[in-house]
C-alpha cells in the first residue's frame, strides 16, 4: 500500500481512511468505488476539506488567544488601578506615613480572580466530576487571613511544618483539603496528620518505615503517598529546582534500583493510593513542568498495570508555576498551563485519576505590594539613592540574588499618587546597615524625593510575609485592602506592625541575666 501525504492511495484503504473520519464520509461517500481517476479526484476534495478544517480550527485558536490576551491585559490594567488607589488611601488614612514608614498591602479582589482563574483553568481541561483538590502552598504566604480568604474561594492548604498546619487549622481549612509534605517529617508530626486525616506524601524509604509502624497501630483516614523525583533538570534558578539529579526531594527515580522500589513499596501497600511530584517552581519553564507531571503520569500507570487494578487514584503534581516579575500582566497563565497539560499528558485529565495542585507563589505574587516612606533623597558618585524603610528584611531574595529575583518599582508623592515627571537612574536602598542593601540599582525612575513613597511591586508571595530580623528591623504591618462601595478603599488588617517592645521580648528581654548567672565552679 502506497502512502502520499498521510492518506493511502490505494482504494481499499483510501475508503477505510474516509471512513474513519465522519466529518468527511457524507462528502466522499458518493465516489466510494469509482474508478482510480475519479478516487484521487475524491482524495483532492478531502485534503482540502481537511484543509479548510484545520483553518477554522487556527482561526478558532487564534480567536481564543486573542480573548485571552485582551481579557489578561484588562486584568493587569485593573489591578494596577486598584494598587494605585490603595496606596493614595493608604496615606490618607494614615496607615502609611512619617510615623508609619513601609507596609505590605494586599489585593483582596485580586486573590479572588485568581482562585477563581486556577480553578476555571483546570476545570476546562478536566472531565467534569474529576476530584481536584488546588492546595495553597502556605509557604509562600503563611498569614492566617490569607489561608482562611483562600479557602473560601475554593483552595486548600499545602503545608510544609507543624507551624504551617497550625495557621491552616487555624484558618478553618479542614483536614480532607490540607497536604502535608516536608522532607523532615518528625514521627510526631505524622502522628497528628494520621490522626486528623491530613494527606501525607512521604519523600523517603526511611519515612515510608515510620508510616509502616503507624498506619499498623491504629487505622487512618489519611490517604497516603510517596513523593519522587522524576530527575528531569533544573530551570534557571538552582535554589528553586526540585527534579534535579541530586534534589534533597523525594525518592530519585533514575538511580540505580529506585523506580522498581517505588513500584514494591505500593504492590506491598494497598493503603498507598497517591503519588506526588514537584519539579521546581519559579525559574523553571510550563514545559519542563509538564514533562515532571508525564513522568509522575506514567510511573501510575505503570504501577496500576503491575498491581492489576487502580491502586494509585490519584496524582499530586504540585505547583511552580512561575511569575513574571518584569512586567504587570500574569503569564504564563493557569489557562495556558492547564491547556499544556492537557495536550502533552490527555490521560492526566481524562477522569482516571483525581488531582492535587500545590501553587503558592504564581496565586499571590501579583496580589502584594510593599510600600516604604523615602526617609531620604541623597546624591553619591553622580547617583541619585532614595532611602527608604524597606529593603533586606522585607525583600530577602532580592537584596542577596537581584539577578535572580529581580523587582519592578513604581514611583508615588508624598500624598500617594503616582509620581510624574522625567525619569532618572537611581538606587531605592533599604535601611539595613550593609551596602547592599538595595531594592533596585540604577533603576530609571520618576525623582524619589524626601517624603515619597517607593513600592515594590509582585511582592504578595514570600517578601512581606517573610520578615528577616537584620538589625532588629521591626515586622511591619499587613492590610487587605478592597474597595469600600462608595468610590474608596477600606482596609483590614492582616498582621499588626511589630512593637519595639515585642522586638525586645523576642530577643530575649525576659531573660537578660540568664547567661550572666552560668559560672564556671569556683569561678567568681
């Protein structure tokens, strides 16, 4: 049999290739058993139905992305709208100011559409009534109001330590939509999880021993996993790649004998009936993340096929979609991935399996906004340097890897309106005492004068809710902030600023002779 093109061209299988496609047999059927001319006439005809097909669907894709572009540009230019407006009233309602010097603010509509974007993303690929379960990494905002705001919106709770577990219990995020996984799980903490019947992922051969004697002692509602690593590489953040070859994550699939002890573990263990993967988070590529959900893919369906039923129902593919900081619109979007998915791994969606998503910073990145006082405006080496209050202890990553983690800074008056006027190179710094202590390096910027205010822009996800204590810098204060139904903003607070005098009792105020009382014997 002879081929052109895809198509056979002898008359049996022409016919038989016309069969198979009915959007194309009403037209084709009258030429079924003509002569060899008239065949390749009908064949002719199909290409260019099919032809013709596959330019509506282009025109159909086309279409879709152009509404998506416009509906995430519409959405950038509202959520810049609302910050602008946040920080206006935050001045003048005096929760920023010369007495109240850097604040983090949070856009409670903003947190809203995007719960709601994650979970219509997934919910378009799925087949209807598949079991999802979007589960908030708490890491990446482990602020109560947040974790209760979340879970009303739809999403659950990853945590990754008793104190993440407290701030989601505390949240009301319930048992049956929290994940716990840690690479460090102490036999206590995975006596509560089993207890509570939190899902568990243990990461190594060690835990999965621990987990033997427990669910052995006493029943669990727990459903239970193990986390691989499916080694596929890093992106271009090393610290944030979780599938390399030598990842402290999960058990490493490629080396020698690991894949064929996962497969024992769960022939062994009926009660393992979940399997868990994370291939990184910002820095790696949608694609690299679709390829780690693959490998998890497959590795169940090897599994089921080995233990001749459906063992594994569901798959944890965590989270990691990455954020552009250098711009204001969310890309790559929950649609877009979902859709990646979908393409690259069809049986991930087909209803086979339920799924469990762990994002963290892709959700609330572009929710946050640090805004700091500019306490001075100086000139050094022909530079202009803006001093603000907000630098190391707010923005961690920032400071020590700008090249990694770099930030957009938006430029406001003393009265909290969006600074005009021509753009010059500066330096926003921060207060901390070390010359690195930097937001931004020779960034073009409106002027930043004495009694301005410089906001670090994406900062809702692992800056503001991360404080790092250098100089005793005091914790600031965290608001929500929406508007208010008569054309202003209303605010609420998420987290008290930290006193001076909480700065002290956690230091150690209470125990300020302790080390002076510790003598050597005999000693005077």
């Amino acid at each position: 049999m002879l081929v052109r093109g895809g198509v056979p061209t002898s008359s049996a299988s022409f016919c038989c290739y016309v069969y198979s496609h009915p959007v194309l047999l009403n037209r084709t059927s009258q030429y079924i058993g003509a002569t060899r001319p008239r065949a390749v006439g009908v064949w002719l005809d199909v290409r260019a139905a099919e032809t013709r097909g596959e330019a509506v669907e282009r025109n159909t894709r086309d279409i879709e992305a152009q509404a998506s572009q416009a509906s995430e540009a519409s959405e950038a230019r509202g959520r810049a709208a609302r910050r602008d407006e946040a920080v206006r009233a935050a001045v003048e309602q005096g929760l920023l100011g010369p007495d109240a010097a850097v604040v983090g603010l949070l856009d409670v509509t903003g947190i809203r559409e995007s719960a709601a974007a994650l979970r219509a993303a997934f919910d378009a690929v799925l087949v209807p009534g598949t079991p999802v379960l979007h589960a908030f990494a708490v890491k990446a905002t482990p602020l109560v109001p947040v974790l209760r705001l979340l879970h009303e919106a739809g999403i659950g709770a990853e945590v990754a330590s008793p104190g993440e577990l407290a701030l989601a219990r505390a949240a009301g995020v319930p048992a049956g939509r929290t994940v716990l996984d840690s690479p460090a799980k102490t036999p206590a903490e995975l006596r509560e999880a089993l207890a509570l019947g939190i899902a568990v992922n243990a990461d190594n051969p060690q835990e999965l021993d621990r987990l033997d004697t427990l669910v052995g002692a006493a029943p669990t509602r727990s459903p239970l996993g193990i986390r691989v690593n499916p080694q596929i590489g890093g992106g271009t953040i090393g610290a944030t790649s979780t599938a390399t070859r030598t990842s402290k994550f999960g058990v490493a699939l490629r080396d020698a004998g690991a894949r064929e002890w996962v497969v024992r573990a769960y022939l062994e263990r009926p009660w393992l009936t979940r399997l868990h993967a994370h291939t990184g988070s910002q820095g790696i590529p949608p694609a690299l993340l679709v390829r780690g959900a693959a490998e998890t893919y497959a590795l169940a369906e090897e599994i089921n096929e080995r233990a001749g039923r459906r063992q594994i129902d569901t798959l944890d593919i965590g989270g990691g979609l990455p954020v552009d900081f250098t711009a204001e619109a969310t890309a790559p979007s929950y649609a877009e991935y979902a859709r990646l998915l979908a393409e690259q791994v069809p049986g991930l969606c087909d209803g086979r399996y339920g799924l469990v998503t762990e994002f963290g910073r892709s959700l609330l990145a572009k929710q946050g906004t640090v805004v700091a006082r500019v306490e001075y405006a100086k000139s050094a080496g022909g530079r202009r340097i803006a001093v603000t209050h907000a630098g190391v202890q707010v923005a961690t990553r920032t400071v020590y890897a700008p090249g990694a983690w770099p930030l957009r800074i938006a430029a406001y008056d003393a009265e909290g309106r969006p600074k005009p006027g021509p753009e010059v190179v500066q330096d926003v710094a921060g207060p901390a005492c070390f010359s690195g202590d930097l937001l931004a390096e020779g960034r073009m910027l409106p002027l930043l004068e004495q009694g301005d205010y410089a906001a670090a822009l994406d900062t809702g996800a692992y800056y503001f809710a991360h404080h790092y204590a250098y100089n005793s810098l005091a914790r600031p204060g965290v608001y929500g902030f929406a508007p208010d139904g008569a054309g202003g903003v209303a605010f609420a607070t998420v987290r008290e600023p930290q006193t001076i005098a909480e700065v002290v009792a956690e230091s150690g105020g209470a125990h300020a002779d302790a080390l002076t009382t510790l003598r050597a014997p005999g000693s005077r």
